[in-house]
C-alpha cells in the first residue's frame, strides 16, 4: 500500500496567465511491501515471504509556463518547463534486519552481489570494491628476474590471483593489508538522480510551426557491466574496448615478453625497461581470473543526460493557394526524434535499465540503444 502527502505549496498566476508557477510538496510512504525475510528455522523453513517493507520518496515539483510571444498574426512562443527533486530512502526491511543482497545481477557462475538493500539508502545503491588504479613497478622488489610484492603493499591476491606490475589494484577499506569481498566492499553507486525535468515549447511564425521537446536528468549512477566484460582477459583472445589500447604492456614493440607468470611466481624485464615500456599506460592489464567480473567503482558512471527527444518543424500552405484543389488544409512537416544526446556516459545510452528486479536498477549489460527517428510528412484535410 501507499500513503502519499502531497500539498501545493505555490500556485501563482500573473500578467493575465501569461506566467504561471506550481510547487508542490510530497511524500510518499510505500509500506507492506513483499520481502523474503529470514525467519526461525523452527518453523521448518528459513526464509518466508512477508508484507513488511517500507519505503519513502519525498522531494518537491516545480512547473512553470510562460507566453513568451502572442500575436494573432505574428510570433507566437509558449514554453512549459518542470523539475523535481526526489529522495528515495528504505526505511524498514524484515525484522531485526538491516539488510540483504540482491541475487548478482550479471556475470559468470558464483559472480557476488553487486547491489545492496539497507536501511537508510536508496533502493538500487550499488555495491562493490573501489579502484585504486593499479600496481606499478615501484610496489615490488626485483631479483634474478622475479618480481615479489613488497612488504606493507596492499595485496589484491584473493580477488585476481598472482599480483604482477600493471595488475588491477582496490582500495583497502578495513586497513588489514588484505583486499577481500567480506571487507572491503562498499556502496558505490546511486541511481536516483537529484533531479529531473523538461523544457517543451511551441512556436508558429505565419505559416511556419516549431515544438522542441528536451528532458534532462542529473546526479544519478548507471552501472556499466559492459566495461567489465569487454576489457578482461577470462575468456582468451577475446575482444576488447578500444580504451584498452593504452592497457598496461607485457610484450615489447620488437614482439619481447616483457613480463609473464608461471605458478605462483612473477617474471619480467628490468624495473627501468618495463616501467619505460608503460609509461603511457592509463589503466590496467586485462584480469584473467573470475574476479574479472567482480563490481568495482570504475564501472560506475556519471548518468545525467540533456536528451533532445522531439523537434517538429511544419508549413502550412496559405488557404488561398488552395481554393481550386479541394483541400482546405495541406500541411508539409518533419520530425526528428531522440536526435540529439549530451552526456559524460560512455555507453550507448544513460537511460538504461536491462533487468525487471526494482531493487537492480540502471544496470547496462548488452542494452540496446534507443532508436533515432527522422519522419517527413503530409497532413491535409478535405
């Protein structure tokens, strides 16, 4: 059930409507909401599905519209915008519980959750490690041509396997020297946006028509699963993201092995030769292991977007140039829709959400993009 608490806070009209304003007020109590809580296992089963969970959207909406031009026989400009500000918060799960794991939302078999839901977040937050960008030459000590990670470096070996220069690195969030999933996880992404809105407007010139439609959404976090799984290496010879150009470098230009792993143990050029061969490089070697797929900071973007959803332009024949043909209206337009897009995601699309669960929102992972729509059309009328 909801309880929602809307009240008007403005209404407000001026130079004959010419100008309007709305602001409103609401918040909205979603309460017995169906949950799989964990119960006593004297009663045979351990979880149950129960009414018992509680979540509340508060925030407030403005609307606006305003005759900028009005002339019978002239410019005429109407425009109508709107913005709202949402807070989204879970207020309470089952009893004595502060929270529960989502199943993973992607990836390969025994892939660990990469959202959570906890009281006093958003529904969606994002969980995860946090990058740290990656190990360089200077992080181990070198003999007879074995790399060894040095004494008090942060060691990432329970997520990626063997540490080697170029490898992936995560920040140690409990200090313990260790990277591990029970300790070193943490929220990593939102994807409610601190606000949202549109600008329409309307305008005709004589014979001519215009509309624009654009709607903007900004502050919120879409998690780009595709990063993850187009730039490892767990699947071999597998292609990559273009930005893995710039990857760390195990094979030099004349076709060396620069640097290469057998066992445990960790073999590569001199420091000075490997370091020179990637100092350029901007983001780490392709991680071989399962933890390749693991939720990380880096896989979580900017999502706020200008989109320019609709622009309409239209001409209408004068009456008078119609008197013979037996049309009383003939009208030439084109549309284009989605044509335009301006945003910092590097996906195809930031308004992406490919799996139905609520509780694993703006997830992108093989998401197709929205189409492009260009229409050249007649109206007319008899």
């Amino acid at each position: 059930s909801s309880d929602v608490c809307s009240s008007d806070l403005i209404d407000l009209a001026l130079l004959k409507n010419r100008f309007t304003l709305s602001v409103d007020y609401y918040d909205n109590q979603s309460k017995d909401l169906l949950l799989f809580v964990p119960i006593s296992s004297t009663y045979g089963y351990t979880t149950q599905y129960q009414n018992i969970g509680k979540s509340s959207n508060k925030g407030y909406e403005f609307q606006t519209s305003v005759v900028i031009a009005s002339k019978p026989r002239g410019l005429n400009w109407n425009a109508n915008f709107n913005i709202a500000f949402n807070t989204n918060r879970i207020e309470q799960l089952g009893r004595n519980q502060q929270l529960f794991y989502p199943a993973a939302s992607w990836g390969v078999s025994g892939q660990p959750t990469d959202y959570i839901v906890k009281i006093g977040q958003p529904v969606g937050a994002m969980y995860g490690l946090v990058n740290d960008g990656f190990y360089s030459v200077n992080d181990f000590n070198y003999t007879n041509g074995v790399y060894t990670l040095k004494s008090g470096v942060v060691s990432n070996a329970g997520i990626i396997g063997v540490v080697q220069p170029g490898a992936v690195k995560y920040k140690d969030l409990n200090g313990d020297g260790i990277i591990d999933l029970n300790n070193d996880r943490t929220i990593i992404g939102n994807p409610t946006p601190k606000f949202t809105g549109g600008l329409n407007q309307q305008l005709s010139f004589k014979q001519w028509d215009f509309s624009l439609f654009v709607n903007f959404s900004y502050g919120n976090d879409v998690y780009n699963a595709n990063k993850i799984e187009l730039t490892n290496g767990y699947t071999a010879n597998s292609n990559m993201l273009k930005l893995m150009e710039q990857r760390w470098k195990v094979v030099t230009p004349t076709g060396e092995t620069a640097q290469w792993v057998s066992g445990n143990t960790v073999y590569g050029i001199a420091p000075d030769r490997l370091a020179a061969l990637n100092a350029n490089a901007k983001i780490w070697q392709p991680i071989k292991s399962s933890g390749a797929f693991y939720p990380s900071s880096w896989a979580i973007e900017d999502g706020s977007f200008l989109r320019f959803n609709n622009f309409t332009i239209g001409y209408s024949l004068p009456a008078t140039k119609l008197l013979k043909t037996g049309i009383s209206k003939l009208r030439i337009y084109f549309t284009a829709n989605n044509f335009a897009l301006i945003t910092n995601y590097s996906g195809y699309d930031p308004e992406v959400s490919v799996r139905n669960n609520p509780l694993t929102p703006a997830l992108d992972y093989s998401a197709y993009p929205k189409t492009r729509t260009f229409i050249f059309g007649i109206n007319t009328t008899f």
